[in-house]
C-alpha cells in the first residue's frame, strides 16, 4: 500500500504527517469520521461513568 492512497478508502490523498501514525495513513473525510468516531466513543464512555457515579 503506497503512502499516498488513503489506508480506508484507497483514494489518492496529500500526505500530512500526525503524530498518530495511523491517523496520518488516511485522507481528510476518513480521518475526520475516525476522529468523531473516537470523539463520541470517548463521550459515551464519560457519560457512563458520570450516570454510575451518581
């Protein structure tokens, strides 16, 4: 898989280097619904968390 193809879509993408290796492998529109992805992952673990502790 070469480095400029996206590693989800495998449409031709700009390299822009991340510290998160993984999320550098994919191109803006995936790496966006992955951060959301992780985003709402996170929140509902929170949410979680609050509605126990209460």
């Amino acid at each position: 898989m070469s480095k400029h193809f996206c590693a989800v879509c495998c449409k031709p993408r700009r390299y822009v280097p991340s510290k998160r290796l993984a999320v550098s492998l994919l191109c803006v529109p995936c790496r966006f619904h992955e951060w959301r992805h992780d985003f709402l992952n996170r929140l509902a673990e929170f949410v979680a968390q609050f509605l126990r502790a209460i």
